[in-house]
C-alpha cells in the first residue's frame, strides 16, 4: 500500500504539472451543442493527443481533464432531470 508521504508528493507533482500545462476544457471538447453542453472530442491516438501538449500531458492528467468533464456532464443529466419533472 502506499503510505500519506508518497501519495501527498503525487499529488503536488500531478497539481505542478496541471499548472504547467496547455491542456484545458476546450483541449478535449468540440464545441458545443445548441443547448451549450460541450461535445466530447474524439481521440484516435491518445498519445499523439497527449503530445500535442506543451508539456505534453500525462495520462493521469488527460483522465483528470476527462474526469472533470463527466462531472459536468452528469450535472447537466440531472438539471435536465429534474426540468422534467
């Protein structure tokens, strides 16, 4: 298991890296639909799409970045939801 110390400097790396980055929402969105929901950038080439970056991207990043999309996604589920009821 990893102990607090390790997991704690991992995650000041991951933060440093996030700062230091040109990776953004917009980087892995296309736009958006009329209703103003963003639309998900399809990727061929993951590491391609990470090199594209200046650093390029980590892959716990790309998926931080994708994580904080699904977030907004499910957030716009459920205010639809309940719209409808």
């Amino acid at each position: 298991t990893e102990d607090n110390g390790t997991a704690g400097r991992d995650l000041k790396a991951l933060a440093k890296e996030a700062e230091n980055t040109s990776l953004s929402l917009e980087s892995v969105t296309d736009g958006k639909s009329e209703r103003g929901i963003p639309q998900v950038k399809f990727i061929d080439d993951i590491g391609k799409f990470a090199e594209s970056f200046n650093p390029p991207a980590s892959a716990e990043l790309l998926i931080g970045a994708y994580s904080d999309l699904f977030s907004k996604f499910k957030a716009y589920e459920q205010s639809l939801s309940q719209k409808r009821l």
